[in-house]
C-alpha cells in the first residue's frame, strides 16, 4: 500500500496543487460543485487511488489549519490515517479521514463529496463530522470537569454517541484512531493536557473499543490517559517495571525460546511472544485485588498463538504437565467467551523457582479478532468489487447485528457501578429487522415497539418475533434484541392494550396513539348520530334544500361537524333547531292573499312595525323571527298564506329558499319613515348570539351592559357546552347601527369569545 503521505507528481496540463485550492476556495464561495469535482478527478492522471485522492483533495483546505488543541490538521489526518492502517483498517477507512476534516470547509460537503468520491465516503464524513460536533457541545468545562468526580454525568453524551455510532460503525473507529492521535500529540509535545480530555478517552473510547475487540488502541489510551490523569502513579509503576527489567528479559526470552521449542518437538506450531505491559491494567488489577506489585502474576506473561482450536487445548495440557498450575487462576475464554467475542485461554503457573508466569493461548484468528477487532471486519467487508457494500446482504446484516449488540453491551459497561441511574437503567436499544435502532423505555413490548417504528404499524401489530422466535406481544423486550412485527392488511388496536394490569404498553406515546385511534373512533360514530338526528329533523321540517354549515353558523356553531357532534352527545337540544327552522308567528284570519293587496286600510299609511309595502297603500306585515330586521337592514316581502306579508332580511337564506320556489310572492317593502312629532319610536326585536367561557356572573355581566345602553332585552336562551357557553339574547332596537355599538361593548367583557347579530 502507498504511505499516506507519498503522492505521485502532477505532470501534462493538470492543475497544479496551488490553482486546485484555487478552485476549491471558489467552491466555497461561489459553491461552483461542478469545477471542483473535475479538478478533483484530473488533478493525478489515471488516479484510482481513493487513499491519494482522498489527501490530495484535502491537503490545500487543511494546509495551514490547526485542531483547537494546537496540532496541524493534516499532520493529525495522516496520523490518524497509518493508526487506522495499524489496527488493520481499510484504505477505504483511511481515505475517509481526510474527507472527514476537509467537509469542515465546504459549504456543502455532502454535495460535493458525494460527486467527487460517491455517497459512501459523504455519508460516512457527514456523520463523523456530527458526531464530533456532539461531543464538542457537550464538553464545556464546568460540566466536564463535574464529570472527573461524577460518571453519570456522561449518561446523555454516551446515549448520543451510541445512537450516532449505530448508523455507521465505522464513526467509531474513525473517532477512536482520532483520540489516540490527539493523546500522542499531547505526549510528544508535552503540553497540559485538559483533564476533561483525558479523562472522556479513558472512560469513554478506552471502554468502547475494548468492547469492540481492538485491544491495539485500547491499551493505547488507556496507558496515555492515565499518564496525564494521574502523572505521579503512572511514574511509580513504571519505575518499578523497570527495575532488573534486563535480568527479567533475558529470563523471559530464554522461557520463551524453550517453550516454543519443546512445543514444535510435541507436533504443536506455535508462535510464543512476550506479553506488553500495560501500566494502566497493571493499577487496576492492584486496586482491584488489593495486591501489592511483587503480588502480580502477570509481570511475567507469555502468548502462544497456534493454528486451530483443538492445538489451543493441546498446548494448555502441555503447559500444566511441565509447569505448576493455579487453579484459581484458569480461565477458559473459547468456552466461555467475553460478551466483546474475546476468546483466549488464561492460565498462571510456577517455575521450578516457583516463579508466576501468566501464559495466554489463542489459534490465530482469535489472536486477530483480540489486536484489531471490528476493525478487521471491516476491512474485509470493504475489500469486495463493490465498495462498502462487497459482502452478501446476509452477512452485512449479521455482522452490523454483532456491532450494534457490542456497542449496547459497551453502554452497560459504562453504566455499572454510576452512583445513580446509569444509561440503560430507564430506557433499552432494539433493532429493526433492518438493523435500525429503536430506542424505547425499559419494560416496552413488541406493541411499544411497533408504535415506534410507525402508527399504522402498531395498529395492524398482531404478532413478534424476538431474534426469530415468536414471543407474546406483552413479552418485555431487552436491549440489542431484533424484533418484527407480524402485522395484518387492515388492523385497529385492542382495547385490552389499555390494560395496566396486562403488560402490553409501557411507552408514554404509544398508549397516546391507542388512546387516539379510540376517541377518533368514538367522535366519528358521535358525529355521525348527530348528523342523522339533525337530518331526520329537516327531513320533517321540509328542509332538506337548507346548507348544513349555513344552520350551523345561524345557531352559533363553526361547522356542521361541530353541531352533529353536541347534537350526538345530547348536549345540544334539536328544539333549539326547530326554533329556527319554525319561527313562531301569531295567528290570523285565514284570507285570501289576492285580497290583502286589492283592500288597503285606509288611514292607515304604515305597516306593522313601521313597514310599507311599496306601491300597494297599507297591507298587513309582520317581521320574520327567522331573521328578525330592524332598521336600516335591507329588506323584502313574501306573501304568506293567510298571515300577510312576511319581511325578512335580504340576506335571510330562509328568505332566499322561498323566493326561489315562489318567486311570484315576493313583493317590495321599505321601512316607514316615522314623522317628526310622533312621540313613540318604533323598536324591532333582533337576535344577539354571544359564546364565552363559562364563569360565574357572565349572564349577570352582559345584562348589565344592555341595562347601561338602555337596550331592552325580552327574551335569553342559554346552553354550556365544555366550559363553552352560547347564549342568545332578544333584544329590542330602533336601529341596527346603535345595536353594533352595544355588540361592542359586550365583546369586550371578561371571558366573551364573540358577540354578533344572527
């Protein structure tokens, strides 16, 4: 593979690194995509290499730039890039680094990375990027340095970074090289390292990817961490390692030898290499057992790495046949392995000094898994023609399974021994069939589930498989499980899912959506009885021809929905629909309507209410209660049958009804003009509808305010409805216009919604 840093010269026409930073700060500001992507691709003839053009694409947006730690951004890239390369990680992976700090100087890098290097790269850089700017934002001082003395502080952060890492696992690896880098960095230059730092690497990523296997970077920032976490301690351990450090090599080296040699003379390949010290597992192992350091086995410790499984246990009885072993010591990690894959055997035994030497055995691909982890599968996940998607779609699903259900038990991890609620004490992570993560409550089913993922789903849940087998639906699910839904076409929820006592709801938000679908269900078939009541009343009244919505407004509703719903809960009375569809009108001789208009009153020279009937002298009038006129409404006439001639608003749709059916009865009214020195004014009942909030004293409150303006009230109809009330008050006017100043007045008291003539 091509170092990282070694780039083949430009040569011919292309552009040269200079005008390609050129073009690329052009594409920042002028956002020109198209130019940057050509030059992206030309700048190296016959370019394949997606590690080459990765670097060369960022090295004019990176020169120059430093991290806020003070380290050069390209030189933290590429060292970033060779400890990916270390752990075994792909060329793939490595390209990705440097597009991950480039897109920080794009406008839009999604855009543009994905034209120049293909929607793998961008999404895996795009998702990095968001994640580092989670853990920026949630690492100011004060909360970081509580969180020296305080773990569960983290909890929020841990949760964030577990769901960004389920995306794309590979986040992980590329964060997880980045810390190590940061932690060398800060070594190498002896700077002062913040202690939030510090300590983020060694409870955060060192867990993390000892949960993941790659041992490689975990030893790595531990040991670094705990250096400039606890400088003084780091110092007296390492002192102690180096005290006869050379009579305990040449002693190590001499029973390696032998060992090796009189394992191959068994018919057993193995390859027996020293063990490396690490300081930090070296403290934790003496504040764990309270040892002291000449109390530690592992001072001394040897790895045989063999071929197979069964040459693993071969060399195990070898081993005890020729050394001392303590029992209390064994452990069979191939049997029994870590909940991170970890495989091994660990077994302690005495010399014939009586020495402690602590051996591990391990076949070669578990030696692999232990130093690179998922790492490895990664790489080799990569390595097929098709990119990032180079292995079949079933072992793609398995192994990003595997991943997910490491990261979940990496947050238990980390959670253990919080002195309060740790990140998986309230709530549990379950994938989808799809490998997508579901986060839920502790205690939720397959139906919280199903409800998570989508409404309908949860509606037409009928069944669950739990990591393929059936489970009842109120089974309690565990984090890293693989949950389906088994669903029908056309489904509702039960109503037993609203049962506490049966176990299958604990989501707040699920038992909402059930909640819902059930009042839906219940306004629809309330609405629906009051649409027929209301219907079959017009039916009867002869009023079928009338708009719904026309009814509802007139009694003061907002829509006829409204009105069929309080109609259906008996809230509503239809007597007060008859009111208005049968408006009472006082009784008179039946006559004949051809003779009201041929005999006039004579003396008489206005109508009933101060109305004329233009042309015709003096006929008999009444005013419509339907739509009660009053001055100076614009008005019409139509000749009743046998009650004289009925005058109505012009905009009354009881009105317009009957003229449309009888146009031949309308005739023209106007209202009288009273004389001079008549001592009465006329006045002319009209209809007020007022909706408020319901309180106490509201009636008494817009009483008083028709007392004050001297309007006279004959007549009030008052329902509550929901804290709602509506209201009608009859009142009598001279003249429309002094009745919107009184209207104005009342819809300024306390609680009124609305004030308005019918």
């Amino acid at each position: 593979m091509r170092s990282v840093t070694s780039l083949p010269p430009t040569t011919g026409d292309s552009p040269s690194i200079a005008q390609l930073h050129k073009q690329m700060e052009q594409a920042r500001t002028a956002q020109a995509v198209p130019d940057l992507i050509a030059a992206t691709a030309h700048a190296i003839p016959g370019q394949v290499n997606a590690l080459v053009r990765a670097r060369t694409f960022a090295e004019p947006l990176l020169a120059g730039e430093v991290l806020g730690t003070g380290e050069n951004v390209l030189a933290h890239a590429d060292a970033v890039a060779a400890i990916l390369q270390g752990i075994g990680g792909s060329e793939t992976m490595q390209a990705a680094v440097y597009l991950v700090y480039a897109s920080l100087h794009l406008n839009r890098p999604l855009e543009v990375l994905t034209k120049a290097f293909g929607p793998h790269f961008a999404s895996l850089a795009v998702e990095t990027v968001k994640l580092m700017h989670v853990q920026q934002q949630s690492r100011n001082a004060e909360r970081l340095v509580a969180q020296a003395h305080n773990p569960a502080l983290q909890t929020e952060t841990v949760r964030k970074m577990l769901l960004g890492f389920s995306r794309d696992v590979r986040v992980v690896l590329l964060r997880l090289a980045s810390r190590l880098q940061t932690l060398r960095w800060y070594a190498a230059d002896k700077q002062p390292i913040p202690p939030a730092l510090a300590h983020e690497a060694l409870h955060v990523f060192a867990p993390l990817a000892n949960r993941l296997g790659i041992w490689q970077l975990k030893w790595e920032i531990e040991d670094l961490s705990f250096r400039f976490l606890e400088p003084e301690t780091y110092r007296e351990i390492a002192l102690l390692l180096d005290e006869k450090r050379a009579e305990r090599e040449i002693y190590m080296e001499q029973l390696r030898q032998r060992l090796e040699a009189q394992l191959r003379a068994a018919s057993i390949s193995a390859n027996v290499q020293g063990r490396p010290k690490h300081i930090y597992s070296i403290v934790k192992k003496m504040r764990g057992k309270r040892l002291s350091f000449d109390q530690l086995f592992d001072i001394r410790a040897l790895r045989v790495v063999v071929p197979t499984v069964k040459d693993c246990y071969s060399a195990l009885s070898w081993v005890h046949q020729h050394f001392t072993p303590i029992e209390s010591e064994f452990d069979d990690y191939i049997a029994r392995p870590k909940p991170n894959g970890y495989q091994s055997l660990h077994t302690v035994v005495r010399d014939a000094q009586g020495k402690a030497i602590e051996i591990q055995i391990r076949s070669q691909a578990m030696h692999n898994h232990a130093e690179n982890g998922v790492a490895a599968h990664w790489a080799y996940k990569e390595a097929g023609t098709k990119g990032y998607a180079g292995v079949s779609a079933t072992g793609e699903y398995d192994a990003k399974i595997a991943v997910l259900r490491q990261l979940l038990a990496w947050g238990k991890d980390l959670s253990e021994g919080l002195p309060s609620k740790g990140l998986f004490d309230d709530r549990i992570y379950v994938l989808t069939p799809n490998a997508a993560v579901i986060e839920l409550p502790e205690g939720a089913t397959p139906v919280d589930f199903a409800y998570a993922v989508h409404t309908d789903l949860g509606h037409r849940c009928r069944g669950a498989r739990v990591d393929g087998v059936m489970v009842p639906l109120n089974a309690p699910l565990q984090s890293g499980q693989t949950v389906e839904i088994i669903t029908v076409k056309e489904g509702r929820p039960s109503r037993d899912w609203l049962n506490a006592e049966l176990g299958y709801l604990h989501s707040n938000r699920a038992k909402a959506k059930v909640r819902a679908w059930f009042n839906a269900q219940a306004t629809q078939e309330t609405v629906a009885r009051g649409r027929e009541s209301v219907e079959k009343l017009l039916q009867r009244e002869g009023k079928t021809a009338l708009k719904l919505d026309d009814l509802a407004l007139q009694l003061g509703f907002k829509s006829a929905e409204a009105l069929f719903e309080v109609v259906g809960k008996d809230e509503y009375s239809l007597r007060n629909i008859e009111a208005v569809l049968r408006p009472a009108e006082p009784e008179v001789p039946q006559q004949d309507p051809q003779s009201l208009v041929r005999k006039p009153r004579s003396g008489n020279t206005g109508g009933k209410g101060g109305v004329l009937v233009v042309g015709m002298g003096s006929l008999m009038t009444q005013l419509a209660k339907c739509c009660r006129p009053a001055p100076p409404d614009p008005i019409s006439g139509f000749v009743t049958r046998g009650k004289g001639v009925s005058v109505h608003r012009q905009d009354c749709s009881n009105f317009r009804e009957m003229a449309g059916r009888n146009q031949e009865r309308v005739i023209e009214v106007a209202w009288d003009t009273p004389k001079a020195n008549s001592a009465q004014t006329a006045v002319y009942p009209v209809d007020v509808a007022v909706q408020a909030m319901d309180r106490q004293g509201l009636l008494r409150d817009i009483s008083d305010v028709f007392a004050r303006e001297k309007t006279n009230v004959i007549g009030v109809q008052t329902q509550s409805v929901k804290g709602v009330a509506w209201m009608t008050f009859t009142v009598e006017v001279s003249d429309a216009g002094h009745l919107h100043k009184v209207l104005g007045i009342v819809a300024s008291v306390p609680g009124v919604r609305s004030a308005r003539r019918r």
